[in-house]
C-alpha cells in the first residue's frame, strides 16, 4: 500500500471518530462568538452629579459581598451607566451600584445558557472524559492537517 493511501486510511478514520466532537465543537463555538447578544443588559443607573470614589464603591460592594471576594471591577463610563463589582462566590454574583453607593441590582450569573455552552465546548460538561475528547478532538485535529499535508506531498511527488 502506497504512502498516501496509507495516510488517506489514517485521514479517514481520525476524522470519522473525531467527527461528532468537532460537530459539537464548531457548532458551541460559532455559538458563543455571539454571546455578548445572550446576555441581560445592565439596568440603567440615575444620573448622580458627585459619584462617589472608587474606593468607597468597592468599599459598600465588599459590604454587599460579605466574606466573597470581588475579583473584578467594571467603571460606569456614561452617567447613566452602573458601576458593576463580580464576586467569586458559587452563585457568581454581579453586583451593579449607582454612583452614590445604592445598590441597583444583584444578578446571579452560574447556570447560564452560556456558561452551558462553554462547558459543552471544552467538554467540561462531562468531567474529565469530556475534556479527554475534546484534547483529542484538538490534537486529532492536528493530525488532519498533517495527514492531509502528506497527502498533497505525497500527490505531487507522484505526479513528478
């Protein structure tokens, strides 16, 4: 058996198994590249003249928060914006503040369609196997493509 049929065998059969997990894949990823449309829009926040500073902020955010830490911080950029606080708590909890301090909201963020996409992605969903397959999807992915160089290499070199 010739080289490239032998590599056409390999080619065939890694993108056969592998297929259903790179179907799954591409379709979470095409998926997610719009997640920024899946998401609940902030509330507005008033129009506050004299917001308070940032450290005051973070201070009646960490209040809020209780023993959870606050991993990060979004800045209101217009005056009708809120400032949000993330806490890494199991409920991954935003909190939205208007400039004076008053809590406008308390959102809870874990179970999300798109924290279910992500984990269907990276095979998260199904423990370590799911994250087994899509390693293996990865690097079978890496496979094709080689296989798929040495086909053509191997074409032209007959071709002469």
């Amino acid at each position: 058996m010739s080289t490239r049929r032998r590599l056409f065998k390999l080619h065939q059969a890694v993108g056969a198994t592998l297929s259903a997990v790179f179907a799954v894949i591409a379709l979470t990823g095409a998926i997610l590249v719009f997640r920024g449309c899946m998401k609940t829009p902030p509330p507005s926040a008033p129009v506050i003249e004299q917001p308070l500073p940032l450290m005051e902020l973070l201070a009646r955010a960490q209040r809020e928060a209780g023993d959870e830490v606050i991993t990060d911080i979004g800045l209101a950029t217009e005056p009708d914006e809120p400032w949000v606080f993330w806490v890494d708590d199991d409920d991954e909890t935003v909190l939205y503040f208007a400039g004076d301090g008053a809590l406008i909201e308390r959102r809870r963020t874990a179970g999300g369609l798109t924290q279910l996409l992500f984990k269907l992605h990276t095979g998260e969903i199904v423990g370590l196997p799911g994250q087994a397959a899509a390693l293996a999807a990865g690097l079978g992915m890496l496979a094709l493509v080689v296989t798929g160089l040495g086909m053509i290499v191997s074409r032209r070199r007959s071709r002469g």
